[in-house]
C-alpha cells in the first residue's frame, strides 16, 4: 500500500466526491499561453524539478482504513508513475487555440484515479507559440495553488534552485486552522442558519431564479462546458478608472455585470414571471482565505484553502433591463458589500462546519439532489486578481483558469485574472443543461456590458 500521509479533511474529500458521482467534477483546469523557444525536454525537466520539491505534485487519493484510524479519504504517497506530462502534436492545419480548447475540455472531464497522482499536463505547440494545459484535482489544490506552481514550474525552466515546501509533506487542511467557536460543539449551531438561506435561495430557483436549461440527466451523465473571454487591455484600463473614480470596488463591478446579465436573460426567457416584483438572489464568492486564518498563510503554499461565502443582491425586476445595465453600482455596492458581511460572520468556516455535519453519505445526498434540479445559487464567481508570471526565457501571453462543478444542477461558475492590463473571464457550467448557445450567450453579454460600463471611466 501507498504511505500515508494524512487524512483529508471533509472539505478537501468533497472533490473526490464530486469525482464519484460525475467524472471529471472537482477538477480545475489552467491554459498558460507562451512565447519563445520550448523543447518537450525542457518542459519535461521543469515538471520533474517541480514534482521534486512539491509535495502535493506527488500524492494520491485513497478510501482506506488504516488499523486504529477511522475510514477515511487519504492523501498517499505515489511512487510507481513517472511525471503525467505529455507534448501533444498538432497536426498541419491546426490552430493551436482550437486544439487547445479541445484539450481543455478533456481535461475538465477527465477524473482522476484512486492512489493515482493528482495533476497532469500536456502541452501544444506551433513554432514559437505555446499553450499549456495543466490539470489539477481541487482537494489538494486551488486558483492560488495553480498559479503559484505554474510560476515554480517557469522558474524550473530558468535555472532556478526549487526549495523543498514542507519538508516533504503536503500542507495541513483549511479545517485544521478553523477557529474553534465554529469548530466546537456550539459552533454547530452556530452554522445552522446557514441552511436557512440556502433553503430560501433553493425554494427561489424552483420557481425561475435559474439559468435556463436543456436537457435534464442523471449526475453521472454531467459533463463540463467551459467557454473564456478576455476583455482587452484598454477597456479594463477603462474599468479600473471607473473603479479608482468611484471608489468602489473591481469585485463588485465584475461581479454586477454576471448578475446584470444572468437577470436580463432570465427575464427574456421567463423565468420570472412567478416571482414577486422585489427578492434577493445569492451570489457566491469564492475567497482565498489564507489571510483569514491563524497564522496566515502566504500564497505561496499549494493547498486547498479557498472557501465560497454568499451574499444576497435584493433585486427590483423594473431596474433589470434599464437600471442595472446602466448604473452598475446598483448591484456592484451590494456584491462587495456581502463579500465583507459574509466573512465577518465567518460563513467561509460555516460552510465547512455544514459539510462535517452530513458527512460522507451526508454530502453525497446533498450533491445528488442538487443535480437533479436548479442549483440554489445560480452563479459563482472567483476573483483571482492579478496574476504576475516571472520567467527570462519565455514570455507569458495569456492565462485561463476554469473549475468543474458539473455534477452540481445549472449553474456558471466564472474564474477573473488579470494578465498584462487584460481581464480574462473564464465560464463553466454543466452539459447538457446549459448547451453551447446559452453559455456563449450569456458570456458575450457579460463582457458586452462592461465595455459599456468602461466607457463611464473615460
């Protein structure tokens, strides 16, 4: 048997969970697109130093039951494969983007198997363009991680010497820096009214609050669509005036145009005709919560350490197709607004709490039962600010970062990067119940209104 190295935390077992009911679901997937001279060894030999001082790049998962330990998810050491790294080759004709989305698109669907490494890569090439495509399973890893280990990967290929990151092991779970008024026994009550909202939320998507939706399945028979857009250097110049002008905040007016455009869409479609003239709809946010915590954490630890806190946007249905679109901050002081009232009522540790609660079979339930209607929270969004890439040899033209959670019901879930002055928007969601038409739909509206919002920051 593979050693062990820990048990995961519940947190960090519902990816493979995910995985179980629908494959591929809990994994994230990045595209680092690159300039310049790169060989498949040289590639190669970056991965392997990368591999050699990062831990988590070597274990796997597995259900065991270790004598005088409870049954459990474990991360294990996996010593009999060599690096999961493979140079794809293009055929005459091909468009390296092209073939790359398509790649992408396998490895958003591709699960990972039990006591086998957690990640793969492969990588395109046409003369001097690049495009890497690196796959990881977000129970040991997160948007952070994948960016901190891509910057490693690009050091590597420099020449850089790679420090060990702890000493061999791979890092403790979120769970383990809970505090413990959340962790304790009140804690558990604590996160109960947690329920409450989600409950509301749900009872909301059943009667439209929901993107519209093709075909229904089985979890099992969920797979992922992803789509990306990048809103170019000038325009987010634009945006950021706007923002700096406004003294607001850039989470808050990205966030307003995925509700802007998810509520104008509904409306079109008819979702809501059997809800009242006034609710409020959840938006999640996922945080990187590794300054949340005691100690802090840097960003420069490889683990699992986001959470997703929700916060609810009180909408009027005559501003949808006028005022929203217009006024962004009608939305956008309401999305930062709740980001900051969420964590201060520590939901990013109520949600774990909440998920230790169900347990295994708990969560299990809890996911196959939101996979057979609406999701409760119809969109995610994860800001990962800036992404900076360091490497003298390579020049770093564009960056993408999806995360699947198709066995979930309809939902999008939206990755932001910033890369060269350019936002990047990254959108997946589950298919067949959203097909191509709407997600691409619903993507070019999003980018649509904040070129219209860019030029209030002229």
């Amino acid at each position: 048997m593979n050693t062990i190295q820990r048990a995961l935390s519940i947190h960090e077992a519902s990816f493979p969970i995910y995985a179980e009911l629908s494959p591929g679901a809990g994994n994230i997937v990045a595209c680092l697109r690159l300039r310049g001279s790169l060989s498949y060894q040289q590639a190669m030999d970056g991965f392997s130093k990368l591999m050699s001082v990062e831990p988590s790049l070597r274990v796997g998962i597995e259900w065991l039951h270790p004598e005088g330990q409870p049954e459990n998810y474990y991360a294990v050491e996996v010593d009999s494969e060599g690096v999961p790294f493979e140079q794809l080759t293009l055929a005459e004709g091909d468009d390296i983007a092209q073939s790359a989305a398509k790649v992408r698109e396998s490895l958003l669907n591709q699960p990972f198997q039990r006591g086998h490494l957690l990640w793969r890569a492969r990588l395109l090439s046409r003369d001097l363009e690049h495009c890497l495509v690196f796959s990881i399973n977000h129970g040991l890893s997160d948007g952070t991680s994948v960016h901190y280990l891509l910057n490693r990967w690009l050091e590597a290929m420099d020449g850089s010497q790679l420090l060990d990151a702890y000493d061999g092991a791979i890092a403790p779970s979120l769970w383990s820096y809970m505090p413990k008024k959340i962790s304790g026994f009140f804690g558990a009550f604590r996160s109960l009214g947690m329920l409450s909202t989600f409950v509301k939320a749900q009872k909301l998507a059943d009667q439209g609050l929901a993107f519209k939706v093709g075909d229904n399945v089985p979890a099992e028979e969920h797979r992922c669509r992803s789509t990306y857009r990048t809103l170019e250097k000038g325009h987010f110049g634009h945006l950021l005036s706007l923002v700096k002008q406004s003294n607001k905040s850039i989470h808050g007016l990205v966030g307003a145009a995925t509700v802007s455009a998810f509520l104008s869409d509904s409306k079109d479609a008819g979702n809501l005709s059997n809800i009242g003239d006034d609710f409020a709809m959840p938006f999640v946010t996922t945080v990187n919560v590794r300054d949340k915590i005691d100690p802090p954490l840097s960003n420069k630890v490889a683990g699992s350490f986001s959470s997703g806190v929700t916060g609810m946007v009180k909408v009027d249905q005559q501003c949808i197709d006028s005022a929203y679109q217009e006024a962004p901050w009608l939305l956008g002081d309401q999305i930062a607004s709740g980001v900051t009232a969420a964590l201060e009522e520590d939901q990013h540790w109520k949600v774990l709490r909440i998920y230790q609660l169900a347990g295994f079979k708990g969560l299990k339930k809890m996911f196959l039962d939101s996979s057979e209607k609406p999701l409760a929270t119809p969109i995610s969004f994860a800001n990962l600010g800036r992404v900076d890439f360091s490497c003298q040899t390579l020049t770093v033209t564009g960056y993408e970062i999806y995360a699947a959670f198709h066995v979930s019901g309809a939902g999008m879930n939206i990755t932001a990067s910033t890369l060269n002055g350019a936002l990047t928007l990254c959108f997946t969601g589950p298919s067949p119940a959203i097909n191509e038409e709407v997600m691409n739909g619903y993507a070019d509206k999003v980018v649509a209104l904040l070129k219209k919002w860019a030029q209030l920051g002229k």
